[in-house]
DNA sequence: CTGTTAGCGCATTCAG
DNA sequence: CTGAATGCGCTAACAG
C-alpha cells in the first residue's frame, strides 16, 4: 500500500526483499556478504537481485555507515602537465579499492580554494587529495584542522599539522641535475624559474642553488623569471643569457621553459650543448623530439598519486589522523643530447 | 535526550535548529533561500549556521530530493591529451551551476565499461558524460537505455538513441586541410592512421579520404598505419613514403605521429616542406617548436566539454531525454611551416 | 539464520 | 510565517 514514486529503472532494497520474499535485512546481509545468511535463500536473493537488475544506492548506505568509499581530489590546475597522469594513479589505486573520486579543480579567488574543499566535504567524501602549486600553508593547514577526514598533499612538500605531504625530493632532483652538469664541464650554471607558483618555484629554486654552490662554489647564480611558455620562456632565455654571457648551462623549471631555451640559444647563434646545456623538468614525451632531444628530470606521477591513495586509506583504516608526514619521492635524470652526455661511452 | 555520535566538526541541521531555537524545516528553508521566512529568524538562523560551520549534507539532501547535483564523467583514458582540458571544461560549467563531477576511468575489460558505469550511477549521478575514443556504440545505447539519467558522449559523431554526441567535424576538418594543401601545390597526399581506436581513426580516415578524393581525383590515397607514438610513427612513416615515392604530403591521425613523420622525413633526406608537407591533427603547444613548426587541425576541447555538460543540464530541465542529437564542433586549421604556407604574404 | 526497530540528515507535504 | 509528521534507501543493533 505504499507508493514508489521512484526513478525509472532503479529498483530498491525493499523491491528485492519482497521479490525474494525476504526482510530487507536479508538482502543488505547477502549484498555485504555477510556470511550468516542460509544458502538457499542467498541464492534466493541473488536472483531476484540479478533479475530487478538492482544496485545499492551508495549515497543511502553512506548516510547510515558515515562512509562513502570516495575520496575528494582537488586539483589548482586541471591543465596541468602531471594532472591526467596522478588522477589515472588514483583513480587506478581508487578502483582497486571500491573507491570512487570527485574530482575539483579549486576556485582561488574564492578564499585561497577553502570554499571549494568545504564543499568537497558536504559531498561526504572520506578523505581529500590536494594536487596543489600553489595553495599556501595556512589555507592548508585550516582546511586540514577543521575537515574531520584525512587530507594528504601531493607535490607539495611541507610539514604542516595533520597532512601528509608526497613530494619529488628537490634536493635530490637538484643535486643530480647540477652534478650531471659539472661532471660534463659546465661551471657557470644559469637557472631559469617560473614566475608563478612561488611555492613550488621556490624549493626547486633554493634546492638548486645550494647544489650550485655546492658543486661549484658560486654562490649566487645568474636567475630570470618567467611565465611557463615556450614564448616567454625563449624571452626571458635570451635576457639570462644575454646578461650573462659566461654561461655555460641553463636549468629550466620545466621542459617547456626548457624548450624557449633552446629557441633563444637558436637565436643567439649558441650551440646546445656544446656551448650551452639545457635542463628541463618533467619529461614530457616531447622532450624527445627537441632539437637537440632534452635532458630531464623526470618524477613518477602515477606512482605518487598512488601512495596518496594509499596514504588516505591507511589513515581512514588506523584511525589516526595524518600528522605532517612527509613522503619524499625520488626523481630520475633522464639524459639525452641536450646536455651532451647521452652516451657517454658509445 | 537522542544520542550525537556524530563525526568531530560536522554540524548537523538539528544543531543549528538547537542554537537558533527554531525548527529544522526553518533552517531548511534559510538555507534553501525559501522568500517565506521572517528576516528576524532567518538572521539568528544565518548566525547560528556560521557559529557552527553547518554545511549541509548533499548526500542526505540528494536521498530526498533524487537529485544529486553531480554528474558523473567517464573516460577511457586519463592520460590521453584531451582529458585535461576536457575535465576543465566540464568542471568549470559545472561550478558555475553548483554541479559536481565524480570522475573515472572506465574499465574496459569489465564488460566494455559497463560495469564502471552501472556503478557510476550507484553514486547517484543525474547524469553521465563519457569521454571515449574506443567505446563501441552497442555498450553505449545498452548504457543510456538501461541508465535513467541524461548521456552525453564526447568525441564521437555516432547517432545513437538516447545519447547526446559531441563531436568534431571529421568532414570540416578534413575539407581543410585537403584545401590547404593542393593550395599549396600538393597532389598526391599520404595518410598515416592509428592502428588503435578503430571507430574514431574510422570516421578520420573516411573524411580524409572523400576530401581526397574531392580535391585530386585520387580513390585511395596510401595510407599506412601505426602506433600513436613518436617512434612508431615514425617508422610507419617511414614505409608510407618509401612504398610510395612520389608523395609529397602527408596527413598524420595526430601530431605525435605528425612529429614521427618529420623525423622520417629527416631519415630520408626529404625536406619539409618543399619535398614534403606535413599536417597534424591536435594541436598540442610543442608543435611550435617541432623543426619544422607542425600546421595542425586544433579542436575546442573546453568548448566542447563545456557543451557536453549543459547538454545534460538541459537533458534535465526539460526532463526530455536527449534522442541521437549530434552536436557538431567546427575544427581549425592552424598553419605552420611545415605546410610551408605560413604567412604567404608576409 | 532471519526479522524488527530505529534512525543517518535532510526536504516535502500539510497544519496551524 | 512556522512547526509536526513522514519517508528517501539503507544498515546497525537487537531480538527471536
């Protein structure tokens, strides 16, 4: 006698039960796999199931259970080089697990991108990913203090209270960059940065440093900024090199920059890498088609993503909120013409 | 004297009715805007929702309503080099409405995605945008039949029941870059496909193929195909010009394979364009500084991701389902070098 | 092994 | 203008 004003096909737990004439409890226990069910009703179910062609509506399960298997990813740049690569790795990690992901991309002018995450957070969502540039500390460290789930931080790498962040290891990236250069006999290393993203920017940015002066006792070295385009990147190219003529390596902040590089030494009449090497990051496959190919520092994206995955789930099954953990992740240098030492030995 | 284990921050509707000492359906109607409210109560309720940082639950809220507003986006690839712009596109129009997207990737191996999809709707989407290349249409109408919300598919022109497509105009597209290149003095045009994604390659090469035919009199232009990678394509490339040497243009399925097709050229002394044009479909900013600088066909992926969603939010308001429209997106010619037409008068 | 009772947090009736 | 009752689809806890 009650009325079932429902979607059009979607049939529900109570039209299972009453197919399968059992309780509705029944039918939760042998779609749980519960064990205590007889199998005979079990099988009992599962047809009426496979007949009604019914599927539990998540959102009412999440609603009693206070789990939604979904995880919140939250992007700054959907555009992004690396975003399609860490959303597949969470997403293949996700779906391994029975989880789902609502993917955002943050809106920064509408309080640094809290507005957005809160939202994130009215969905139900069990945990948030944050694939940042540019999201600052603070806005992190409030969202994190009041979200009631586990949030981790990918390609950020910053202890803040109740995050785990999952970073490449700029030290690292930066040490093997400048060590590659020497050991090739480059000693005047010029770098050249991204203007935007200046937290990003700027542990790349001091990582290298500290491997210049390490390496060749220079102190501060030859600078200029740019917006990641291969256009500005040329420009702003041709002004470091210009302005410092003794140069005989460039490290751009990423492959594309990296690729103005090379136009400007183009236009300078320099010759890669027998008067200028060039370094990028990030080792897009295109890279390799550069004239001359490009050396990079190439980080794993997927996997990253993946231990973010991994990182929440731990969280949510521990119980234990995630507490300024950093996961340093390993770079690789991946050497091509463009330093002039591919083959060294063939 | 009802118990409160509820999840540490998260405020509910009955808190707020607490501290504001109103009912709940009053704080209902606050938040929903309703006019019918005094502005007295409805300011100690805005209060009381800030004091407590009440967010209401979409998930409780959506059980009732049967609305969820979130929309599910299914693709086959997130690393294919539309996706990105693609999940932008959708994500911003989906901001502006107050939408939600819960992104996956399908798994083809479990009935052609179906199941990725059937479980896309457990979550309660009311609607589904799937981005394809290599779905076929059976599991697409058998979807949109069975699924009781509005579909969209981006990327294919195919008219199938039930189903919005959004598609580029592989017979625009074709038309010009045929046009550019017999302009430009070429008559006999190579074709290099990709060997994966049949029903898309499909539609290309056949377009391809008319405007050939159309502009040269040629039936069967030679065509080759090959992996879409830069090493492959170059190596299909390379036994397309070698079987056929009186070419002097070639089309590539996109521009990574356009770019395995300089190289080829390259390998066999041929120089483009003079001996050689050659044009790419996509795009993608490293054609600028290919050697030569790619012509390629450049397609509005944010336009189109943007069309696909208020496809489905009309689909919605006007609680018609969508019925075989194909919405058809009009390409562009970007010219190059590599066509050696640059700028013809400049 | 199975059914009953009691909500999860919210919006939609309908009375006041 | 506001409150009380009802139930969305589901599971947890307890009976039996």
């Amino acid at each position: 006698m009650t009325r079932r004003p429902k979607v059009p096909g979607r049939s529900t737990i109570i039209d299972v039960a009453e197919e399968a004439d059992v309780s509705r409890q029944t039918v939760s226990r042998v779609v749980a796999n519960h064990p205590r069910v007889a199998p005979e009703t079990r099988l009992r179910v599962k047809d009426a199931i496979e007949k009604l062609a019914y599927r539990p509506n998540r959102m009412a399960r999440a609603l009693v259970t206070r789990m939604s298997l979904t995880f919140g990813f939250a992007t700054v740049d959907m555009q992004d080089l690396h975003f399609g690569d860490t959303c597949a790795g969470m997403q293949a990690a996700a779906r391994e697990h029975g989880y789902y992901l609502v993917v955002t991309e943050l809106d920064t002018n509408d309080n640094g991108g809290m507005g957005t995450l809160e939202t994130l957070l009215t969905l139900g969502v069990d945990g948030v990913a944050i694939f940042p540039s540019l999201l600052d500390d603070k806005t992190l460290e409030q969202f994190a203090a009041t979200s009631g789930c586990p949030v981790v931080v990918i390609g950020r790498e910053s202890k803040i209270p109740n995050i785990v962040s999952i970073a490449m290891d700029e030290t690292a990236a930066a040490e093997l960059v400048v060590d590659h250069l020497v050991e090739g006999g480059k000693k005047r290393i010029g770098v050249l940065m991204n203007e935007m993203f200046p937290e990003v920017v700027h542990g790349r940015y001091v990582a290298l440093q500290r491997a210049i002066e390490h390496h060749t006792g220079v102190e501060s070295p030859p600078v200029e900024a740019g917006h990641p385009k291969i256009d500005e990147g040329r420009t702003a190219a041709r002004v470091l090199l210009e302005k410092n003529p003794d140069i005989d390596a460039v490290v751009a902040f990423n492959d594309i920059m990296a690729m103005g590089t090379l136009l400007a030494c183009g236009d300078l009449g320099l010759r890669v890498p027998r008067d200028i090497a060039v370094v990028g990051y990030d080792g897009i496959p295109f890279g390799a088609v550069a004239n001359p190919p490009l050396t990079t520092i190439v980080q794993d994206s997927i996997g990253m993503a993946d231990a973010a995955f991994m990182a929440l789930l731990t969280c949510l099954k521990d119980g234990s909120p995630p507490d300024g953990e950093v996961l340093l992740w390993q770079p690789e240098l991946l050497v091509r013409a463009s330093t002039g030492l591919a083959s060294p030995r063939t």
